[in-house]
C-alpha cells in the first residue's frame, strides 16, 4: 500500500497522567490522592495501598518525575518533537483537596492554567482527562470511593469547575481513564482502588459491587458530559476505554461464543458511554447472577442524555479465549486468559499485536460510527544508555513504526474516522502497574531510577528523532 501520510489536522502527540509524572504530591495546596498511598512494586510483585502514608515506605508517584517544578523544560521538548496535541490528567485533589471542599484550591487551578498557556504557547492542543486513576484520598476514606453517590455530585462539581475554567484553553476532553480495569481484573486490588476509589469487604460480592460502582461511574460521566456541552458546546468529549480485543483460540464454535462472551464485558463500557442506555446481555448477567444494581429512574435520562462525541481508547495487546483451556498455557496474570502462540510478549508479559490494532478500530468503529482517538499504546521497555549516554531504541520504534502502519491501513484501505494518536508516555515515568521507573516509554528519557535515585535530567532517545520525523512528515517516513 503506498503511504499517502494521515488526514489534515491529524493530532499527533503524547500521553502521561497527572500523579505518574507530576510529582509535588504535596505541593500548591494539594490534597492525598489515591495514587499517594500506593507503594513500588515490580513485575510479578503487587503494589501495596496503605492505610494513609505510612513513614519509611517508599511511594513513587510522591516526587515522579517533578513534571510539577519542570514542566517548561518538558513542554519546550514536546515541540521541538512538534507535538499537535498532549493528551495529560487534572490532579482532581489538586483543585479540591478533600474531594468535597466547598471551595476549589485556587493554586490548583492555577498549575494547569499555566501548563495550558506553555502548550498553547506552541501550538500544541492540550488533551484532558478528568479523573485518570485518582480520586481524593479522603473521598476513599469518608465515602467509600464511588460506592456513594455522593461521590457522582462531586465528581460532577469538579468537572464543572475544571469545565468552566478552561473553557476557552481545552477542547478535548475524557471523563474516566480506563473505566473497564476494574471488570477485567476483580482479583486484583489496585484497579478498583485506582478507577473509583474502592477497597472491597471481605466475603463482598465483588462483581456485583463493581457494577454498582460503575453504573455510579456512568452517571458522573454522564452528568459531566451534559454540562461541558452547555459550558462550551464546542467541547468534544469522549470516554476512555483500555481495549483488549479477545481473539477465538481456534475455529470451534465454542472458542468463538466464548471470546464473545468475554467482549461483552468490554462492550458494556463502550455501550453505555455511547449508546447512552444498557445493553441486553448486561440485564442478562445481572438477572442470572441475581444482583441488584441500585439505578435511579434519572439516572437513566442522565445516561442518555450524556453520551460521549469520540471514543478514546488505549491499546496495547490483544487477548485470546478458549472454552476449554486445560491443555494450554496460561497468559500473564493482568493480561489475563491464554497465551497466543503467534504472538511475542515484552518483557512484562504484554502480547504485541500491531494487527491487533487494526482490528480494534474496525470492530469499534463499525459497532458506534464515532470519530476515535488512540490515546495510549506503546512499548514498556528497560532502555540501556552507551557508554556515550545515549539510549538507542531500536525496539520501541519498531513497536510504534509497526501499529502506526495498522493505523494508517484502518484509515485508507477501511475508512476509520480517526482523530490522534498519542504514544503513552511520551516521556519516562512512574509505571502505574508496578510503580517502576525502569519500565520506560518515552521518546524522552529521565535520569530516575526504580529507589528514587537520579538528576531527573532528560535526554533525547533515538525514538525522539524518528516521531519528530513522523509528526513533520504527517506519519509519510516512517
Ligand atoms: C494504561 C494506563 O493502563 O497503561 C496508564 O492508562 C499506564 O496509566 C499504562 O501507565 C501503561 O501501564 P504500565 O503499568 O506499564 O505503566
């Protein structure tokens, strides 16, 4: 296929979250946020969620890569590479505190209006997250994350806040940042701590409490959405997914109900946020399993009233389902099912499958005919500096060379309607499975280290060079 480069106005860019390289977790009048109480981990090894902070433990995302103080640096980088967008979070307990302060924290406010004037300085369109994995640690504490609908109010608040301030500054916008984890991974901790602020009960029905707190989660998002648009009706507003397509193991029949059975779990969240309304097999698993979901008669207007302009989403891998897995290997425990044996894995177990991608914005854009937006995809690798101090990574450019081909064939050859593509961190930072900052992504290195050690001084990777010529070509030399 001959590359004819991407549509006009393409927006190329990067992707980080607030807590993973802002740093200055106590700084400017924040408040705790659920990413200050989680400590390091590594591959294999949990991150713990203290009971507050707790002295003599060590928490990464507290200083990160001090994004907060260096920000000017970090930004004059980004255009030099000529970022069209940066897609980055609202720190939610940086504007309020507490999460259900009266008042926003003005020097809050304050931070992203000045980060929002350094983009738009060079032209670079800031792309925002309302919530990406944090929420104010006293709303975990006092309220039970979004187990309390009190929770949906303030969320809303916040975002009308944020709505109201950078109406003119912001235009793209998303309201949860992988709102699905927390269904995929039940048995693991941190995701529903990290999407809506909940440890769960022991003997809880986990399941149940997830759709319960997720319906709470569709109604924030819902109620948020409905107000941007009255604030500033030329908001785009999406929601953010983490799609995994799942893959039949073979051609039986049963591999293939399986794996759609296995989607549906992803297609509710996509379903809600675009449709406005549930889905039949998701009454249908609640009536089985007999649970209760608590749903106001509003909520469901609010529901329909608040669907989403665009579908952003993260994509790293794709996944594979088998009716009956006794004679295959399993898959890495977050990544869940079967291995595929067509398929190479990263050295934290992640498949890659640039085809994948390609997959996955056919599959969504034929089910909802909305624009969409790859927000996050890229490769965590452990990159080695020579003897020059220079990082030469072949392999992440490779990755990226690899899925923005899969792009481009989505675009010509099957007419997906898609706005940006932005690499997920763009520069190094705090990994959010392991708290590790040796699981790096960037085009920009940072001189940290997994203990804390290191000048936090950037340089440039090979892979820096190489998207610079990609942005300025519109994705043509690759
Ligand atoms: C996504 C998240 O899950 O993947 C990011 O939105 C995260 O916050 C990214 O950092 C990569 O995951 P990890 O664990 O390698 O940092």
């Amino acid at each position: 296929m001959i590359n004819k480069g991407f549509p006009e106005g393409f927006l190329w860019g990067g992707a980080v979250a607030a807590h993973q390289l802002e740093g200055g977790w106590n700084e400017g009048g924040k408040g705790v946020s659920t990413a200050d109480v989680m400590t390091a981990g590594a591959h294999g090894v949990p991150r713990e969620i203290t009971d507050g902070i707790i002295e003599g433990k060590n928490y990464p995302n507290h200083e990160a890569i001090d994004f907060y103080h260096k920000y000017k640096e970090d930004v004059a980088l980004f255009a030099e590479m000529g970022f069209k967008c940066f897609r980055t979070s609202i720190g939610w307990s940086r504007i309020f505190p507490n999460g259900d302060d009266e008042q926003p924290n003005e020097a809050g406010l304050q931070f992203y209006d000045d980060l929002f004037d350094e983009l738009l300085k060079y032209g670079i369109e800031p792309v925002i997250t309302l919530s990406h994995f944090e929420i104010p640690y006293n709303l975990v504490k006092n309220y039970g994350g979004f187990r309390s609908r009190k929770v949906i109010d303030f969320f809303e608040k916040f975002a009308i806040t944020v709505f109201e301030r950078y109406k003119n500054k912001v235009k793209y916008w998303m309201t949860f940042n992988e709102i699905n984890n927390q269904a995929s991974n039940l048995d693991v901790d941190i995701f529903a701590f990290t999407c809506s602020g909940v440890t769960y009960k022991d003997g809880e029905n986990r399941e149940e409490t997830m759709y319960q707190v997720v319906h709470n989660e569709f109604v924030a998002s819902a109620r948020a959405v409905r107000a941007g648009k009255k604030i500033n009706p030329n908001f785009e507003i999406g929601c953010m997914v983490s799609f995994v397509p799942i893959y039949p193991y073979s051609c039986n029949p049963d591999d293939m109900m399986k794996s759609v059975e296995e989607m549906h779990k992803r297609w509710h969240f996509l379903d809600v946020h675009v449709r406005g309304e549930y889905p039949a097999y998701t009454k249908k698993i609640w009536e089985r399993k007999g649970f209760n979901i608590h749903i106001e008669p509003q909520d469901l207007i609010d529901l329909k009233e608040g669907t989403v302009d665009y579908i952003g989403f993260s994509y790293y891998m794709s996944s594979v389902d088998k009716a009956d897995k006794s004679d295959v290997e399993s898959g890495d425990k977050l990544v869940g099912s079967v291995k595929n044996p067509y398929i190479k894995e990263s050295d934290w177990g992640w498949p890659i499958d640039p085809v994948g991608l390609r997959y996955a914005l056919n599959i969504m854009y034929e089910r909802y005919n909305k624009p969409l937006f790859i927000v996050e995809n890229g490769f965590g690798a452990i990159d080695v500096k020579d003897e020059k101090g220079e990082v030469h990574d072949g392999y992440r450019i490779d990755y990226l060379r690899r899925h923005i081909e899969e792009m481009q064939k989505a675009i010509e050859i099957d007419g997906v309607e898609l706005l940006g593509y932005t690499p997920w961190g763009c520069i190094d930072l705090v990994s959010f499975t392991t708290g590790e900052m040796k699981k790096r992504y960037g085009f920009i290195y940072v001189d940290k280290n997994n203990d804390g050690s290191g000048t936090l001084e950037r340089s440039r990777k090979d892979s820096f060079y190489w998207y610079k010529k990609v942005i300025e070509s519109n994705g043509k030399e690759l």
